[in-house]
C-alpha cells in the first residue's frame, strides 16, 4: 500500500469513526432498537426458512443411508413456538444476559429432546457471545457447563451419521468461537475505557499543570516588581527627603540628591521594561525580531547598589571574599536580590547615620551573605512584615537549598544572614 492510498483512506477512516461514534450515542439512547434489531434479524435469517421448508433437511434425499438424520417433523404452530422460546429471550441479552441464556438453553434443550432441528438454535451461540461480553465472569463456568451439555445431547442425536466425538468437536469448537469473541471484545472495550479514562486524567494533570505554571510565574513576577520597585522607590524617597533638607544650607547637595533621584527612576523604569518584555514574551509567544533585553543584574552589580544607599546618607562597608565572578548567572542574581532588600529595609527602618556592613563569602560548596546595620530595629517587628521581603529572600535561597535568617542584633541594630549552596560549576541543577 502506497502512501497515497493510506492518505486517501484518512477520510473514509474519519467518516467511519464519526458514524461509529453516532451509533454509539444513538444505542446509549436508545439500547432497545438495537435489540430488536438483532432479533428481527435472527428471524428473518434464520426462522423463515424453517417456516417455508419445514425445518433442517432430514438426509431423506439421494445421500447414502448412513448420513440420514431422522428429525421430528413439527406442525407450525409448536415450531413457531420453539422458534419464539429461542429468539425473544435475545431481546434482554444485554440486560440480563444470564436470564436469557438460561432460557435459550433451556428452549434448546426441550427442542432437541423432541428430536427438532431448528436454524434459530444459532440464538444460543449468540446468547453466549453476550453473557462472555456484557455477564459476570464469575457465571462463565456454569453457562460453559450447560453448554457442553447441550452439546452432548445433539451430538447424541446426530450420532446415527456423525461420530459423537467429532460431533461434539464441532460443535464446542463453535461455542468456543463464540465465547472467544465475546471475551476478545469485552477486553478491548475495558482498555479503550482505561485508555480514556487515562486521557481524561492527562489532560487534568496537564491544565493543572497549567495552573501551577501560571501561579509560579505570577510568584516570581511579583517578587521581582517588590524587588525593584520596592528598592528604587526607597532610595528615591531617601534622596527627596535629604534633597529637600539639604536644599536650603547646601544646594549642591539637593541638586546632586535630584539627579541620583533621576538615575535611580530611569534604572527602575528599565528594570520594569525588561520584566514586562519577558511577561509580553512568555504570555504571547515572544518574536525573534523583538528589542534585546538587558541581562539581570549580578554581583559586579552590588557595588553600583551600595553607591545608591551611600547618596542616600547610610554608610556602607562592602567586601567580598573568594572567587564571585566564577558563579552562575542564576546565583548572582540571587544574591543580588537578597542583598538589594536587605538594603531596602536598612533604608525604610533604620536612622540616617546607620552604618551597614555587607560581606559576601564563597567557600568550596556554600556561598554566605551577612547584611548588618546599626540603625535601630522597627519596633513593629521585623522590618518586611507588611510585603514579599523576607518571603521573597527564602524562597530565593531555597531555590539553591539555602536558609534565610533575619532579626534584631544584641546592639540595637539588625542583620540578616543567607547560606546557600552552589551547584557544581559546570554541572545542571
């Protein structure tokens, strides 16, 4: 078969799905028309032309002698009778598929013990197709044993041409067939209704999922607009409140607190641009001719930082120990953030002449962050209760299996410490 011939067969394929589908709705609706029809098929395939010709042919012909069945002859009525007793129990095989083959066999029974051949004993294969396929498993052996001895029975009545083993051969063979294909469809009814019921479990844990993705990313936006818009607006405010004080005994003091008040806006308006592009990014599928996007800030950054604290009138003492500069990018902005809102809180709670001390500490596997100032503790507790603050530094360190630690020092003042550990260099996390 060709490609173009598997193509061509996807229509067709689809239709018949589709109908199959419609079917399928239409007997859920409506299971007794598809019973009835099964019946009046029966019927019309196999008890009319008993009806015409007087039942299954009794070998009185030119055959030899020894292939001659002797069958009862029955008037009309008495097969129209055995006919019904075969037929109308397949309209509740579904239903109660036991109840019907129990009264199939027990009608096949009664007629071959009368010594009848009838083309509707097919009704009995057919009534154990449907008890393998809708019946409790558990009923199988005993339908299974009345069967064989049903068998038996017109195996004992054909025996004056057929041998009764060979006989028998046959007709298990054929109740076997049934039984297999009963059992066959059952099983593949139960795994298409596992493979859906998995499907529809999928597409749960998929808009789940979902959901969990969009809550995280929400989380970060925010810890990273607290971060910036909360540190740059501290410092401007800072630089305002010493600007104005300043302006009328050292106007160079306010001019220069004015344009560190301007640095400190336009390096918070890129920060919230370079945020809202990676959202606009992430949210509409983002496009390769779109504006470059300035890389997040590291450790060289800190630096920078403390100047912005110094303009504000704390002191700052940084230092670092160990190698920075070889930490992934991922750990320098963590450290960055950590250490811009502990210096936020230094600025929003503590007096101007608070002096901080800042160090930074890379040994082999573990990375240490201590931020302590001098200034006063907030007498409301800690000083980021009212938003992420401290949230947002845990769960940055725990992002690297770290711990964040913060509260009032034995000398008035406040610290913070951060332990994080650092992946191997050149190793994925």
């Amino acid at each position: 078969m060709t490609t173009d011939d598997i193509s061509g067969m996807g229509p067709l394929v689809a239709r018949l799905s589709r109908g199959g589908q419609r079917l399928r709705q239409a007997d859920r609706t409506h299971p007794w028309v598809l019973d009835t029809a099964v019946v009046v098929l029966v019927f019309l395939m196999f008890c009319l032309p008993d009806l015409f010709h007087g039942g299954v042919d009794d070998g009185d012909g030119d055959g030899p002698r020894r292939f001659r069945i002797a069958f009862t002859e029955l008037p009309v009525a008495g097969m129209l009778a055995l006919q019904a007793g075969l037929v109308l129990p397949l309209l509740w095989r579904r239903r109660k598929p036991l109840v019907a083959f129990a009264a199939i066999t027990a009608v096949f029974v009664l007629q071959w013990s009368l010594g009848a051949a009838l083309r509707a004993d097919v009704a009995l294969f057919i009534a154990l197709y449907s008890l393998a396929l809708h019946g409790w498993l558990r009923q199988l052996p005993w339908a299974c044993a009345a069967m064989v001895g049903a068998m038996a029975l017109v195996a004992v009545r054909v025996s004056s041409a057929v041998s009764v083993w060979d006989a028998l051969f046959f007709l298990l063979s054929t109740a076997t067939a049934a039984l297999a294909l009963g059992l066959m469809v059952r099983i593949r009814r139960a795994q298409l209704a596992g493979l859906r019921d998995r499907a529809a479990r999928l597409e749960i844990e998929r808009d789940q999922r979902s959901r969990l993705a969009t809550a995280t990313e929400r989380t970060r936006v925010a810890r990273e607009m607290h971060d910036i818009v909360g540190h740059n607006l501290s410092v401007i405010i800072t630089l305002a409140d010493a600007g104005a004080y300043a302006s009328d005994i050292a106007p160079e003091r306010g001019k220069e607190a004015l344009r560190l008040i301007g640095d400190t806006g336009r390096q918070a308006l890129g920060e919230l641009r370079r945020v809202l592009g990676v959202l606009r990014e992430t949210t509409g599928g983002g496009s390769p001719g779109g504006p470059e996007l300035s890389p997040q800030p590291g450790v060289a950054d800190i630096e920078a930082l403390c100047a912005k604290v110094r303009a504000a009138g704390r002191e700052v003492v940084y230092s670092t120990s160990g190698d920075v500069d070889t930490l992934d990018s991922g750990v320098q902005l963590t450290v960055y953030r950590i250490v811009q809102e502990a210096l936020t809180n230094t600025l929003k709670h503590a007096d101007t002449d608070t002096r901080v001390h800042l160090a930074i500490l890379v040994e082999d596997s573990r990375l240490n962050i201590r931020v302590q100032d001098t200034g006063p503790a907030a007498p409301s507790g800690p000083p980021n209760d009212e938003g992420h603050g401290l949230v947002g530094m845990r769960e940055r360190a725990a992002l690297y299996g770290g711990t964040v630690s913060a509260g009032p020092t034995g000398g008035g003042g406040w610290s913070v410490e951060a332990v994080l550990d650092l992946p191997p260099q050149g190793g994925d996390r």
